[in-house]
C-alpha cells in the first residue's frame, strides 16, 4: 500500500474515533474540506505540517498519528 494511502486511511479511522466530520476536521485543521477528503483518500501528497496540524485537531501526537502498524518498516512500499 502506498505511503499517501496510508495516511489517508489513519486520519479517517482517526476522525471517526473523534466523531468528526470531514467538514468539522478542516475547520479545526484550517484545512479546505475538500483537500481532508483528498488526502484521506490517498489522492494527495500531504506535507507534515498539514500532518501536524490535522494531528493535532485530532487531539494526538505525531507519535501517536504514526504508532500505528499501517507504519511499520515491514509493512511500507512507497
């Protein structure tokens, strides 16, 4: 699975835990709604900042957004 792929589905299972929309999720990200959509569909390359600042409308570390198996060393093609 590619790397954008992965991240995208990390933020979605993260935004659903927090019981948030993708509309909710840009505005406390001050991210346009459609690039979150875009990015958690693995159509986007992110930047860590907006990593960053979606991580933390999440309420997690970076830690945390990555201590996740999706990421594992094993587990990375791209």
């Amino acid at each position: 699975m590619e790397i954008k792929a992965k991240i995208g589905i990390r933020i979605k299972e993260l935004r659903e835990i927090k019981n948030l929309s993708q509309k909710d999720l840009s505005y406390s990200s001050d991210l346009d709604r459609s690039y979150i959509a875009s990015v958690e569909n693995g159509k986007r390359n992110i930047s860590i900042v907006n990593i960053e600042k979606i991580a933390k409308a999440l309420d997690v570390t970076l830690k945390d957004f990555f201590n996740n198996g999706k990421f594992d060393n094993n587990s990375a093609s791209s």
